[in-house]
C-alpha cells in the first residue's frame, strides 16, 4: 500500500474513505470496506483543536497504516493536520480536498463524522454535494453499544484487553524500543524486555497479561507481559512494560519490540515473599502458555 502526504497526492477517480481511523476497529472497517483510498489526519484533530481533551491514541501512524493495508486499500493519503488546516470551513474540505485534491467519485464517512472548521460540516452536506457520491455508513453496535474508539481506551485502561481485542479484531499491539532494567526478572529467572509506555498513547491498567512479542525479524513469540511499577521492590524506573518472553534467550536491548495483549491474567500485587511471587509467576507462564498460541 502507498502511504501519501496529501500535499503530493494526485487526483484521481477513486473511492475515499475519510476519518480518523484511530485503532482500525470493526465500525472503521465497515467504513473502509470496498474504499481504495483511505483519508486520515496525523496528528489527531483534537491533539490541534483541544490538546487538553487529546485522547491517548490506540494506534501510531504506523500501526494504522499496517491495519489499513490489511483491509486492501491501494493508498492511504494522510493529512498533516495543523492550525492552519483546523481553519477550513467544512465547504473548502469538499473543495480542496475531496475535489481537486483527490478526484474523489465516491466519498464513505461514518454517521458521526465531523469536518470542516469546528467540525459543524455533517455527513449530510457531503450528500447533497453532486460531484461525488457520498455512502454514510450506521455506527456499528455490539452488545446493545456503539464501537467507538473511546470505549476500546477504556475496556483497555480497565484491562480488558480480551473485549477491546473482540472491537479492534486483532490485538491490542504496543511498540517501544527495548530498554535497560534493573535486572529484577533475572535475578529472578525470568528475564524481561522493558518498554516505557508511549505519552500520548493508551497503556492497558496495571496487571499481568499473557501476549505476543514480535520481533524486528518477523518472529513471533509468546509473552508473560507486566504493566505496572512493580510494588515488591523499590524502583526508580515508573510504569513500564515488561515482556517475559517464554523459551527465548537473546539479548534484545536496542531492538523494536511490538508487544500483543492477548488476555489480563491478574491485576498487579505486592506478595509477602520474594519467593511467593516466583510461585506466581510461574503460574502465569504456565497460563500465558496454555492461553496463546505461538
């Protein structure tokens, strides 16, 4: 798939979906399916218009186009989406961008997508314009509620991981260079990747998860992942990941790790012994691989 700014996109007749896209879930899907070009805006819109109601993202720029690509797409054209952009009245989108920017035939946009400056241009002004043919696609409803990217962050901040997995269709994946420890997990015979959560994105509540690691080289392998500060021992390091990575020995420091959560195992604990808490994270390896398939 072709990732495009649009200042250098070339109009063509083409069928856009337009949206946000934030974690490519199952009503964004609905939206993208039959599109060959898909619009969206980096960074998020509301990260510009009120940085301090910016919700923590569920997917980077790169995760979203690797999704996208999944679903068949032919060019993802992104938008640099600033305070200059924010400005545009919902008519000048229409003009400069689904028109003359993209060549747009055939426009498809969620029942609540917003556009334009403020957001006031509706789904209705896109139908009504001829120059195009616009398809507005129901919010998709599971279990009597919509999906909406605000309900998977907080399935994911309650450590729901296994239902917010059920909304995206594929699991919740979050990528960080691996980083230097204290060497707690060795010592203790379980040596993790440490990742520092990503400001800006959605971290899964504190807990233990069983997961995925995938590395740089295409390998995948099954993961014992901890989100948390780790209460047993006094720390200087704050919240991190950490991914025990199970049959698995090499020297991961410096590497990209994309991390999967499959299922919460437990919440986080502070046990009565050091050896209490090798007990169970024996028990959680043992669960994590009864749990995941490799």
């Amino acid at each position: 798939m072709k990732v495009t700014p649009f200042s250098e996109v070339e109009p063509r007749e083409r069928t856009v979906a337009v949206g946000t896209f934030d974690g490519v879930h199952v009503g964004h899907r609905e939206v993208i399916a039959g599109a060959d070009t898909v619009l969206t805006f980096d960074p998020h819109p509301m990260s510009v218009t009120s940085p301090d109601r910016a919700p923590d993202l569920l997917t980077s720029p790169e995760r979203k186009a690797e999704l996208v690509e999944s679903l068949g797409v032919d060019e993802m054209v992104v938008i640099s989406f600033d305070q200059a952009f924010a400005e545009h009245t919902a008519e000048e989108f229409i003009d400069e961008v689904l028109v003359a920017g993209l060549g747009a035939s055939r426009v498809k946009v969620g029942d609540n997508f917003g556009f334009g400056k403020r957001a006031v241009g509706r789904p209705q002004l896109l139908q009504a314009d001829d120059r195009f043919e616009t398809t507005v696609m129901p919010l998709v409803e599971v279990d009597g509620g919509p999906v909406s990217s605000s309900r998977i962050r907080t399935l994911l901040r309650a450590g729901d991981v296994a239902e917010a997995n059920r909304l995206l269709v594929t699991p919740y994946l979050f990528s960080a260079e691996v980083q230097h420890g204290e060497q707690r997990g060795r010592e203790l015979g379980y040596p993790t990747a440490n990742l520092n959560p990503a400001a800006g994105y959605c971290t899964p509540g504190h807990g233990v998860y069983a997961g995925r690691a995938r590395l740089t080289n295409g390998e995948s392998r099954i993961a014992a992942i901890n989100v948390g500060m780790r209460p047993m021992f006094e720390s200087e390091l704050g919240e991190l990941i950490e991914a025990y990575l199970l049959d698995f020995d090499d020297d991961l420091y410096g590497q990209q790790l994309q991390v999967e959560f499959v299922e919460r195992l437990r919440g986080e604990e502070k046990f009565e012994s050091v050896e209490a808490l090798m007990q169970q994270m024996a028990a959680d390896v043992d669960a994590t691989r009864a749990l995941v398939d490799p």
